[in-house]
C-alpha cells in the first residue's frame, strides 16, 4: 500500500481475492472507460491470477488499473490480455466543475498509478479504452504511446439508411449472398464457428479459452453468434459478438476461404447491424492496424476511433531489438 500524502488518496495493489466483484463491476461499468473487458467475469477467464491498482479518497474507488504480471525466462511483464481490444485504467465518476479541475485530478490519478506499478515489470505493452483520455504521466515516466485504431458503426433504427450507406461493393456481397440462398442464424453452441477457425493455420486460436469466454457471455446473456449456412447446410461464416451497455462489439469472426467471394462474412455483419435494438449507439468492430481488414470494415460504413498502446521495455536498446 502507498498513500499519496499531497492529495490525501491511498493508492493500494489489490489480489484478486481481496476485489468484491459488485462492488468492482459496478465501478467499472459507471466508468466513462465502461467496457466488459474490465469486469471480473470476463478477466477471471482471460486473465486468471489478475490483479489491481486502486486509488480511492476513503473507501471511494477513483481509478483502478486490472493487470498480471507474468513471467517468462525470469522477466516480469504485464501485456494486454488475450480476447480483450483494450483494458488499461478506468477512471470512476471523478467529474470537476470544470475541465480544468477533471484533468488536474486525473493527473493526480495516473501518476499515482504509474508509480504504483512493481518495479520488477521489465515489459509493459497495455491497450487503453477510447474515451482514455489523459496519458502524460506515462509519457513523462518513460512509456512509448501508440496510437491504435478501432472501426465504430453508428447505429440508429433507420437500417436502410444504413444499409445505404455501405460501400457498393459491400451491398453487392451482401445482395449475392441473399440470391444464392445464405441465411444467417442465432445458435447456443459455437463448436462450428471455432472449427471453422481452426482451419485457418495463421490464425492463432485458443479454442479452450475462447468456448470458456462464450459460457460467460451466455452465462451475463449478453453473448450472440450467427453461423451463415447455405441450402445444403454447408457453414460459410461465422460471427461472435456483445452486447454491453450502449455497444455491440464484435468479439470473434470465422470464414471458409473456400467460400469468401459468396458474402457469408457481410452478411452475418448486416444481420447483426438489422438486429440491432435502438438502444445500441455503436457497433465496434474492434478493428485492426491491417490495410486489407480496414478496407473490409470501411465497407461497412464505419469511422476509424482511435485509442492507445501504452509501452515500456527497460531492456537495453540490442535486447529490445532481439525481443521485437
């Protein structure tokens, strides 16, 4: 435990059997950085062994950042977790009167956390949620910040003034995949969708972990997946996705290369989008720093919504090469 004596607040290392996951998933999800990446459902099966760094004024949790310290040929690192787009710290309902006095706390908070982080971690590499909105005190400590691009769609119930707005080339896939007899279909069971990816050899799948992260979605009743069949049966595509709070995000995608100029992809895509309740304000494709994959979303009509890769390696310059 440290206390900060200048502003009054304790910054703590909590295990994770000291966290009380209502009191915790009630903070995270009243964070303007809410995302399901941050409760303790989702990182108990990502991130077994997770910790955090709180900072509160009395018992009150002001910012918390979840992380695990792993550890490999005796280095100490912190990476972002598998099957999450970002984590990285989630402020609480810290707003000021003025914005003068919301950045000047949140100052305050990031710094007391990056220097509450364990000397011992050598490598950090840690994505932050969009709406993080103030990371110069990891910059002023030393960390490289990256920028990173997401791919939202905005939703609203006017789904043909959506559809419209899809590329051409987009429709036409979609259109043609109606034609030729392609339906997409809510199923419980995601065995197909993950068989289907396992075929891909470049794509690296953790099956286990990912059918246990289903069972949570399911489990909240928040989780969707579509398979795209033909008339003979045959799967073509498949989709996982979310529904949190205000956001649908897509978690999880599969495809027969055998079938990738039918549109079994988009169409699963403009289901999701035509099922989408008023609610939803965005559908986050979780995006991809890659040309082809930005093309492909772009089609749909979104807009790039950058966030942050937060880095450190404190290994001299030619180990750092070696390791990259």
């Amino acid at each position: 435990m440290q206390t900060n004596h200048q502003s009054g607040y304790k910054t703590e290392v909590i295990e994770r059997d000291q966290i009380e996951d209502t009191v915790w998933d009630d903070f995270i999800t009243r964070s303007p950085q809410a995302a399901p990446y941050g409760c303790t459902w989702y990182l108990d099966v990502v991130w077994p062994g997770w910790k955090a760094i709180v900072v509160k004024d009395k018992d009150q949790m002001l910012a918390a950042l979840p992380l695990k310290i792993s550890q490999k040929y005796g280095v100490h690192y912190v990476f972002n977790p598998p099957l999450c787009q970002y984590v990285g710290i989630f402020f609480g309902e810290i707003e000021k009167k003025n914005a003068t006095l919301t950045f000047a706390l949140k100052k305050r908070l990031v710094k007391a956390i990056v220097e509450a982080l364990p000397s011992e971690v050598k490598v950090f590499n840690v994505k932050f949620a969009p709406e993080f909105d103030y990371p110069l005190p990891f910059h002023w400590a030393g960390y490289e910040l990256h920028t990173r691009y997401s791919y939202w769609l905005d939703n609203h119930e006017d789904k043909l003034a959506i559809f419209k707005n899809f590329e051409e080339r987009t429709r036409t896939y979609i259109n043609k995949a109606v034609k030729s007899g392609l339906t997409a279909h809510p199923v419980e069971n995601i065995e197909g969708i993950v068989s289907l990816a396992a075929t891909r050899s470049a794509y690296p799948l953790d099956e286990a972990l990912l059918k246990k992260l289903w069972a949570a979605l399911r489990q909240q009743k928040i989780g969707t997946a579509l398979e795209v069949r033909d008339a003979g049966g045959l799967l073509h595509a498949g989709l996982v996705y979310l529904q949190f709070q205000h956001k649908i995000i897509y978690l999880f995608t599969a495809m027969d290369s055998r079938f990738g100029q039918q549109g079994g992809m988009p169409l699963a895509i403009w289901r999701s989008v035509e099922s989408a309740v008023p609610s939803v304000r965005f559908i986050d494709f979780e995006g991809s720093m890659l040309e082809p994959v930005e093309h492909f979303f772009r089609g749909f009509g979104t807009r790039p919504v950058p966030y942050l890769q937060v880095k450190k390696n404190t290994f001299p310059k030619p180990v750092r090469w070696l390791m990259e």
